[in-house]
C-alpha cells in the first residue's frame, strides 16, 4: 500500500467521524509524541540483548507493532493536514544528513555533526 492510499484511507476514517475538527496540527503533534511515547515504554526496562528475545513473545510484538503503527499513522495526519510531502521531505532531509555526516567521518561512529563539522576544520 503506498503512503497516498494510506494518507487517503485515514483522511476518510476522520472524515467519517468527524474527527478533522480535532485533527489540528497542534493535536497531532501532541498524539504523535504520545504515541512515541507509549513505543518507547515498551523498551523502557529492557536491556540492549534481550530486545530480540522478548520480541519473540507474540504478544510483546503484536504491540510493538500497534504502536509503530500509531506513530505512523499521526505522522501521516499531520502530514496530510500540513500538505507536506513526507517523501520528498525525507529524501531532502537525507540529502542535509550526507552533507552533515560525510562517510569519511561518520563512518563507525555515532558523533553529533557539530563534533564532526568541527573535526573537518581542525583536520583531527
């Protein structure tokens, strides 16, 4: 299913609902952090090697998935409301990211660009 058909298909979920009214660009911000919020609740007390094990209880996954998939769907909304195109914006936004963290510097690391930009300046 493409992003168009899924952004169409919960224009028409609100509309039929008449949830636009509610569907504010400030609203959905809020319910897309919360959702994010509740995500990362599910990871909170996990440590790093036992992500893979928990995930494989159905019902852990059923979860992670509902959750990912509430992000997405705000995401969409807000997106849809705001008249952005998230998959032009994504690839300009990668774009800004290469020219951040080139893969000569970035590469193995996980160093903020600002540590990076400075890097390149002082030749260290």
């Amino acid at each position: 299913m493409s992003i168009e058909s899924l952004t169409a298909q919960l224009r028409e979920f609100a509309q039929e609902r008449d949830w636009e009214q509610f569907h504010t660009p400030k609203n959905l911000a809020m319910a897309l952090s919360g959702e994010a919020g509740e995500l990362v609740s599910l990871f909170q007390w996990l440590r790093d090697g036992q992500v893979g094990e928990w995930l494989n209880d159905p019902v852990n996954r059923t979860a992670v998935e509902h959750e990912m998939a509430d992000v997405f769907g705000y995401l969409l909304r807000l997106a849809d409301v705001l008249n952005v195109d998230l998959d032009a914006a994504l690839r300009a936004k990668i774009g800004v990211n290469a020219q951040k963290y080139p893969v000569e510097l970035a590469r193995g690391n996980a160093l903020k660009y600002t540590v990076l930009a400075a890097r390149r300046t002082t030749g260290s």
